[in-house]
C-alpha cells in the first residue's frame, strides 16, 4: 500500500511539473500576463533587451522625433528593410522643423493624445502599413515578422511599420512536378508571394485568406484559403477546428500539419494532396476544396483529396482529351504494375509453372539454375537494392545523383547476373517495377504504393496467387474506410455517384464539364452554361 501511495505521489507530482512547465515560456520564466507596455521609455527598452539578451541581430536605434521626443526604433537584421528606415522612417522623423513650426508644436505639446500621435506618424512617414501595438507581445511578433517597431516616451502604445523584407527564391517551374504545356510557375517559401500566385489566378474578392498562427515557438503564419459559396461550410468548420487543436512548439514545413490534421495518420496512403503548382491549387479551389498555406514551405496541402485525384496531372488538362484519357488509362496500368508484377512473377514462378508457356517456362529456368535462393527471396534482394539506389540518387548532388543511380543500376545488376545471384529475368521485372512506379504523378502516392509492394511479395512467396488476392482485398477494404476531411476516399467510384465520374477514368472535353464535384454538404452546382460545344454554322443566318 505504501508503494502505490508513493507511485500515486510521484505521479501527482509529475502531473502539477507538467503543469508548471505548460505556464512558462521557451526560458524557463513564467509567461507575464499583464505584458501591457510602460508609458516610460527606458523600461520598455529595458524589457526588450532582456527577452533579447545575446541576440545581436536585433537593433536598437535611439533618436529624437523633431529634435525633443525621446524615442527608439527596434528591429532585426535581415527581416527588415534598412534602406527604407532610413530614407521613410528615420529622415523624416528626425528632421527638425523651421523655428515658427517649432514654436507651433511646442505650444500644442501638452495637448497632443495617442489618436493626435497616430495620425502625426501617418503624415511623416510614407509607409501604408502602420500598426499600432500594445504589449510586449504585440511588439515581439511584430519585430519577429519583420516590421520595425517604434517605441515612444510618455506613450503606452507604440507603431509597427510595414517593411518586412527577406532574402526569397525566385518563381521557378516545380521540378517535381513539370509539365509541356502549362503555366510555368510554383510556389515558393514565403507565404506573401505563395497568396498572389492564387490571387492572380482567382481575381474574385469571393477567394477568402484566413490567417492563423501555430507553433508556440516558430510562430509559424498559416492561411486557409477557400472561394466563399463554392465550399461547404462545414468543412471550413472542420478545418479550423482540427488546426487549432494543434498544440506544438514548432511548425517548419506543411508535412507538419499535415500530420496533425489528417484523418487516418496510421495509412500509408496520403489523404491531403500537396503541390506546388498554383493552377494545380486553383482549380481545386473552384470545385470547392480548401487550401493550407504554410510560411516557409512551397508545398500547399488540398482537402479533402481522393485516391483518383492523387493520380491526376495537371498536363491531363491542358492536352488533348482523347490524348489525356489514353495517358490517363496507361496510368492506371502503371499502378497495377507497379504493385503487383513483382508479386505475380514470384507467385507463378513458385507455385503456378502450369500458366507460363513452355518455351518461356524453360527459358526461365535455364536461367534460374545458378541462383542459389528462392524466387521471393531473390525478389526481395533486388526490390531492396533498388530502393537503395533510388535514395542514393536523390540524396547525392544532381549533377552526380543521376549518374550514380543509372551506372549503379546498371553495373550492380549485370555483376549479379554474372554472379549467380539473381537472374537475368528478375533484374528486368524489378526495373520495370520501378519506371512504373515514377510513372505516378503524386510523389507520396507512388512511395506507398512502393512499400506495399514488400508484404504483396511475402504473400506471394507464401500462398502464391492466393496470397495475392488476400493482399489485393486487404487494400482495397482500407481504401474504402479510408476519409479525407468525411470525404471518402474512393469517391466517386465507391459510393458511385455517376455524374462525377466523368473526371476520373476519362478526360471529357472542356464543354462538356457543366458541373463541379459533389463533395460534402450544399454546394454550387453548376460551374458554365450548357450547350457550348463548338459550332462553326452557330449563329450564321440561314
């Protein structure tokens, strides 16, 4: 009994620790509620400099407005820019007014207010972005962000300027994900210029940006982006809630929130589609998604997505229909190739000989002699030694990443085959494997269905085509309990809803797509007018 109490009394003490710890900020110091500013200058900078003790980047810069307010002007280096402060901010501030103008302000000193401040700041600096800030707190995030913070004597409030600037990759063509015919640019890092990008697309004041801010310590900006009277408002409901409930001290790229917010976080298929293409995202916002952009990251998530939206281009679109239907059915075959070709050699080559033409039943067993390990083992071997060239070649630098993987590929399986160790077959099914695998547009989708790949060949060597089919429904039945955000994720082929299923195994021409998909709740149906197939005799006077 002694023993439980102590283990109870260890465990409340743990318990009031956590709890204590939850109330202190990233130093150990308790968080100060009451972080109002002070109206004395000299305590404000010195607050400041002790939250900012070894930090010298940040910049404190005392001057006088017009020669007799004490004030001082904080920000950091490399987020702020300094030519500006100075030219905008700091000349204009610090210029001293003729005598009679002098006179003049000296007379109405005593009588100015906040309100009178305000607007004599918004008269001397030509800045657009003023703000005013009331806490330490408020002047934290606002240096942190970039803006420059003016701090005055005898003033409980003070100003953030709008001249944030940073170091930023210029708009490029995403690399992973390039196309022949279609705009050529992606996002990028900062979420600022990710906002324009779909801005530009989507000109419509009905496209709603919904800031927030996660990660107790990165204050990492997040914007939910949607088109007001396309989405349903229950999943922009469902969306907030699932981000605030994220509770963490940093947020560096989406992946984070992505794993955070997603429904099933144990599926190796991934149910929020990420890219960083705009129109990509755009016109998923015009069927009525929602977009999670994230500062820092160029890959914007999309919700809820499907398994056919995850194996769509979007070169599909901007090509031919005919010629984007047949590409479109070729990757679907990919798929299937790609989990399971591995899995159906190993399956005949071990148990099934009766279904292999003989001519071809004897070449491959000429050629298995040598070897002196079972086919699943031998498969196995060469699906690891694949993956294992596949990283290193994405790893290594990308003038030699290239290089390294093809010569590796090639030189690794031709010394195999010469060995003994695998056969000449084999190295040709493993390749084939793998350039169907790159064959799927979306990069995380095509590495699940690399992995599944593994426990298909186990059930393949153990129970033949059997294990096969085993292994075929067991994925099947998780992608049909599978939901992205309630949608779910075989939609719209499982439950069948026939009017969306013109986009999934056919690329139908442009005219003919009247209607938006039916994902959740009320929706705005109709998307064009009708009837507008192309007609040279339309309109001409008989």
């Amino acid at each position: 009994m002694h023993r439980k109490w102590r283990n109870f009394k260890k465990l409340y003490q743990l318990k009031q620790q956590n709890q204590s710890n939850q109330n202190q900020n990233i130093d150990g110091q308790p968080f100060n509620t009451k972080d109002q500013l002070s109206s004395h200058l000299n305590e404000n900078i010195t607050s400041l400099r002790t939250i900012y003790e070894n930090c010298s980047d940040v910049v404190f810069r005392p001057f006088l407005i017009e020669g007799k307010d004490k004030a001082v002007l904080i920000y950091i280096e490399g987020l702020s820019n300094v030519e500006e402060i100075n030219d905008n901010v700091l000349t204009p501030l610090m210029e001293i007014p003729e005598q009679q103008q002098l006179q003049q302000l000296t007379m109405q000193a005593e009588q100015w207010e906040f309100n009178n401040f305000s607007s004599f700041l918004e008269k001397k600096i030509s800045i657009s972005n003023i703000k005013e800030v009331q806490t330490v707190t408020d002047v934290i995030n606002q240096i942190s962000s970039g803006n420059p913070v003016i701090l005055v004597d005898q003033k409980i409030k003070g100003f953030s300027v709008g001249l944030a600037k940073w170091e930023k990759r210029a708009i490029e063509e995403p690399s992973a994900e390039s196309v022949i015919r279609g705009p050529r640019e992606g996002f990028i890092e900062t979420i600022g210029v990710n906002i324009a990008l779909l801005r530009r697309k989507i000109r419509s004041p009905k496209l709603k940006m919904e800031q927030m801010e996660v990660g107790r310590v990165t204050k990492t900006s997040l914007v939910l982006a949607y088109i007001d009277g396309l989405v349903d408002q229950t999943l922009i409901e469902e969306a907030k809630n699932r981000l605030n409930r994220i509770d963490t001290d940093s947020v560096l790229e989406s992946s984070y929130i992505e794993e955070f917010i997603e429904d099933n976080p144990f599926s190796p298929f991934p149910q929020l589609l990420n890219t960083e293409r705009a129109d990509v995202v755009s016109s998923y916002l015009l069927e009525g998604h929602i977009a999670i952009l994230v500062d820092g990251s160029p890959f914007v998530l999309v919700a809820p997505t499907t398994f056919y939206s995850l194996m769509q281009a979007s070169e599909d679109y901007y090509q031919r229909p005919m010629l984007s239907t047949a590409i479109r059915w070729l990757r679907y075959l990919f798929i299937v190739i790609s989990l399971l070709l591995p899995s159906l050699y190993v399956a005949v080559l071990t148990y099934h000989h009766e279904m292999v033409p003989t001519t071809l039943l004897i070449s491959m067993a000429a050629s298995r002699e040598p070897i002196p390990f079972p086919a699943v083992v031998e498969a196995l071997l060469m699906e690891i030694l694949f993956e294992i060239l596949r990283e290193a070649g994405i790893r290594l630098p990308k003038q030699i990443g290239a290089a390294v993987s093809i010569v590796g590929a090639l030189v690794i399986g031709q010394a195999a085959v010469e060995a003994g160790i695998v056969s000449a077959p084999m190295v040709m099914v493993v390749a084939v494997t793998g350039i169907a695998s790159f064959s799927i547009p979306r990069y995380n989708a095509g590495m699940a269905l690399r992995m599944l790949r593994f426990p298909m060949l186990i059930l393949a060597g153990i129970l033949g085509l059997l294990g096969i089919m085993l292994g075929i429904i067991m994925i099947v039945t998780h992608l049909c309990t599978l939901r992205s955000f309630g949608v779910p994720y075989l939609s719209p082929m499982a439950p069948m809803k026939g009017p969306d299923m013109k986009d999934v195994m056919l690329r139908l021409p442009r005219w003919t797509d009247n209607t938006r998909p039916h994902l959740t709740g009320e929706y705005n149906k109709y998307r064009q007018a009708p009837g507008q197939k192309p007609d040279p005799t339309r309109g001409v006077n008989q």
